[in-house]
C-alpha cells in the first residue's frame, strides 16, 4: 500500500524546508510526496526539487508540481491528479509532523470502508503575543477541539472515502468541507501529533477567523446536508464552568470573538493567511 502526502505550497520557501525535513524523517513504508508549488514567486519548487536524493535514499517518490495558477483548491485537484496512493494525505506547508504520523494514519484508513483521519494537533505559538496566547488557551477548550478529529493542517481519506465528491469545489474551508464528508463514526484520530503554528496578532486573529466562520457558513449554504455529520456540541464542559477556570482566556476569546461581528479590521483578501 502506498501513501501519498500532498503539499500544496504558495510562495513557501520560508516554511517549506522544515515541513519536507519532518516528513522524510517519517518512519513510514511506501510514500510518494506532491508538492504543489502554485503561483509562486519564489524559490518554493527549486527547494521542493532538491528533495529528490532524500526520497531515492528512502525509496520514496518525489513529484513537484509548479503551477502558474495560484489557489489551494486549484493545487488539490492538480496534485490529485498525480497521486498515486491507496491513501491521500493533504498537508500544509508549515506543520511539522511527527515520524510516527504518516505510519498511524495509513494503518487506519487500510479498509474498504470510506474513512477520513487526522492526528492530534500541538499548536505552537512563537511570539511573545500575551492576547494570542490567552485566546489560545480558551480555544482548545472549544468542542472543535476537544471532540472528533479538526482535520486543520493536516487531514487525510483513503480513495473509497475520496470517491464521494468530484473535484474540489471553489470553496473557503477545505478542510472542513473534507471532514464534513464522513460522519463522526467515520473519522478516525491517531495518537501521533504535528505542530501547527497558531495565527499571532490581535488584528490576524480577527481577519483568519473570520474567514474560517465564513467559509462555514459557505458550506453550510451550499451543501447543507454535510452539517448533519458536524461533531456533537453537548459533552463539552459548559462554556461558564470554563471561563471561571480561565477569566483572562476567556475575555481574550470573547473580544477576538465579537471583534470578528463589527465591520472593522477586514481583509480583501478572500484567503488571508495567519502570517
């Protein structure tokens, strides 16, 4: 069985190199890696390229993809296109994951049965950012984040899973759009981990987290059938009982949360990055 890790990178020569070095520290079988560099203006193939001694020493497969067209979306499907892999890993260019990671997921979604996965996210803060890292903390306490498998940063189906949509629609949120696609009994969590570096700033909090609710409530809109498949809200510790624990994370997530309702601070950019 082979698995395949799609990358999709824009302008990523910053970021790329740490994600490739984690990756192909990976104690894993058989792997072909997808780099999709797209729209890029910077050196992001070239790296993604110089990886190819590394995948020979590993008996791994190596395809870089460079687009002239920008767009994740864009990037899925053309990277798809040359995957090979019984199972379909979809990683950022920034998260760093773990080597037992690739492993744990491909044994999980080696069945017949559609099935989606995904790992246990360290969210990495590197600043010194007081508000982000309060935010932070009553943010983990959510039920996005306490029950089921939030799929941000890396998500991954095998191809019976995969089967259930054509090409990947023109929309926000990616990710869930994915994991919306199989219900809760469908998605499977690994132990593993990787890092995933949380949005910094009061400013590119509200404008990131904006787009995320928006791109929500876009697939609510179009495919309302998929938020059947959204994770129970009721087990988690009620919202009182964990703002008493953490009066300063909550007044943090609060203000970035109402923040995000007022016609201030927003971005004309449909896919506004955290950094």
């Amino acid at each position: 069985m082979t698995t395949s890790v799609l990358i999709p990178a824009h302008n990523e020569a910053a970021y790329l190199p740490a994600c490739l070095d984690a990756l192909f520290a990976s104690d894993a079988g058989a792997v072909q890696v997808v780099v999709i560099a797209n729209g890029c203006t910077d050196d992001t193939a070239l790296i993604a390229q110089g990886y190819a001694g590394q995948a020979e020493a590993k008996g791994w497969q190596l395809t870089v993809l460079d687009l002239a067209q920008g767009g994740k979306l864009n990037a899925w499907n053309a990277g798809e296109g040359d995957a090979n892999g019984d199972v379909l890993i979809y990683l950022d260019a920034d998260v760093i994951v773990s080597p037992q990671m690739v492993a744990q997921i491909a044994t999980v979604l080696d069945t017949d049965q559609p099935r989606y996965a995904g790992a246990r996210p360290n969210v990495t803060i590197t600043g010194e950012d007081a508000l982000t890292r309060h935010y932070t903390r009553f943010w983990l306490t959510t039920p996005f984040m306490v029950h089921g498998v939030p799929g941000f940063g890396v998500f991954a189906m095998n191809r019976q899973g995969r089967a259930r949509w054509g090409k990947w629609p023109d929309i926000i949120s990616d990710d869930t759009f994915a994991r919306l696609n199989f219900t809760p009994e469908e998605r499977l969590s690994v132990p593993a981990t990787y890092d995933w570096p949380m949005i910094e700033g009061f400013t590119r909090l509200v404008q990131v987290r904006r787009r995320q609710d928006i791109g929500v409530a876009e697939i609510a809109q179009r495919y309302p059938a998929l938020m059947a498949n959204d994770d129970p809200h009721d087990q988690t510790q009620p919202v009182w009982k964990r703002a008493l624990k953490d009066p300063v994370a909550f007044v943090a997530f609060v203000a970035v949360r109402l923040t995000i309702r007022l016609p201030i601070l927003r971005s004309q950019n449909r896919w506004v990055r955290g950094r």
